[in-house]
C-alpha cells in the first residue's frame, strides 16, 4: 500500500451495490457477484462509523489508541491494573504499540507503571484517577452515539445481525489464516478489520498487528 493510500475507506463509492452487482454480471457473465451486496456495504458501514468516532473521539479530546488502552484497563474491573503482556492480548496490538500507548499515558497522567514485584520482569500498568475520568466520560460519549446510530433497525434485528456478524467474521478471518499460513504476505492483514467491531479477542484472532500508528488507524479503539 502506497504512503497516504487508504485504500478501501478513500474510495468507498455510494453507489448502489445491487447495481454494481448487475452490472459486472452483465459484462462479465459468470463472474461471482454474491459477495458484492455483502463486502460493499460493510466498507460503507466501515467508513462512515469510523468517521463518526473520530469526530466524536476529538471533540473528547481523546485519541483512538488513548481510549482502546483505558477502555481495556477499565474492562479489567478493580484495581484496574494488567500487566503490559495482559494489555496486548486483550487489545490484540502488538507489544510494541502497547508500549507507546502506555508512554503516551503516562505522560498525560492517565496511567502509571510499576514493577510486578514478583521478581519476574513484567510490568504493571493502573489507570490513575484522571484516566478513569476521561474513559467513563468517553464510552458515555461514543457508546451513545453508536447505540442512536444503529437505532434504525429494531431490537430483534440487532440480535439477529450480530449473530451473523459473528459468524461471518469468524469464518472470513478462519479463511484469511488459512491463505496466509500458505505464504501469502497481504491476506493476513485482512482480518484486522475485526478491529471495527471489537478489540478484545474474539472467536478468530487477529493477524500480527503493525505499529500503533496504523492500529490508531485503522480506528480499532472499542470501548
């Protein structure tokens, strides 16, 4: 991928996928369309949620990567302490991106670091007072943004589009490993669009996550 090419969420078109379907049937007969009314607006859905987040990420004055560290620290429940290994298995970033979120909290204030203490060499990291200001009024935020945007369809629908979701996401990033244990060097960043759904690990892991500048992103941070 080229420098500044956010191929596909720069080129998502609101063109009807139906149309676009019939289309390549018509000049491509035999061609398999069946994914189009499927992939196509799930890349929609992906642009225009993630938009939104940012835009309510900055009007909190929180940053993507900030908000996916605290809310993981808070998931955790009291003491709201993990340690920094905890932290990449539950954000599925890789320890290195854990590492600078966790500097970059720290100089904010919203974390602080210490020693285990069991004489092993991990690190502990416990979101401080401020910190935990910031992520209660944060997930407020984006969490009622998000439930008023999906509001369009109804409770019983929710539940059955999630139910799928699931299922599609799992066997999609189940296939995606598959290719990707075979030498393929792109499909095993496929899978981290699981990242718009969830950041706690799910019924597939995703692929070996890049630096945190591409986790913030790719706008995984989910509350």
């Amino acid at each position: 991928m080229a420098e500044g090419d956010g191929y596909p969420f720069d080129s998502v078109s609101a063109y009807p996928a139906a149309e676009i379907a019939t289309a390549w049937q018509r000049e491509r007969p035999g061609v398999p369309v069946e994914s189009i009314e499927i992939v196509t607006p799930i890349w929609r859905l992906a642009k225009l949620l993630a938009d939104d987040r940012r835009r309510v990420l900055q009007a909190s004055g929180v940053d993507a990567a900030t908000l996916d560290l605290l809310s993981v620290l808070r998931r955790a429940g009291p003491p709201y302490r993990l340690t920094t290994r905890e932290i990449a298995q539950r954000a599925l970033v890789t320890a290195g991106a854990v590492s600078q979120r966790v500097a970059r909290a720290e100089r904010e204030g919203l974390v602080q670091r210490t020693a285990a203490g069991d004489g092993s060499r991990a690190v502990n990291v416990t979101m401080t007072r401020t910190g935990h200001a910031l992520v209660e009024r944060t997930v407020d935020q984006v969490l009622g943004r998000e439930a008023e945007l999906v509001r369009g369809i109804a409770a019983g629908e929710r539940t059955e589009l999630a139910a799928l979701l699931d299922r599609l996401l799992a066997s999609v990033a189940g296939h995606v490993s598959t290719v990707a244990g075979h030498g393929s060097t792109v499909a095993g960043h496929v899978s981290t669009v699981a990242g718009h759904v969830s950041t706690d690990a799910g019924p597939a892991a995703r692929a070996a996550a890049p630096p945190d500048a591409l986790d913030s992103a790719r706008g995984r941070a989910y509350p």
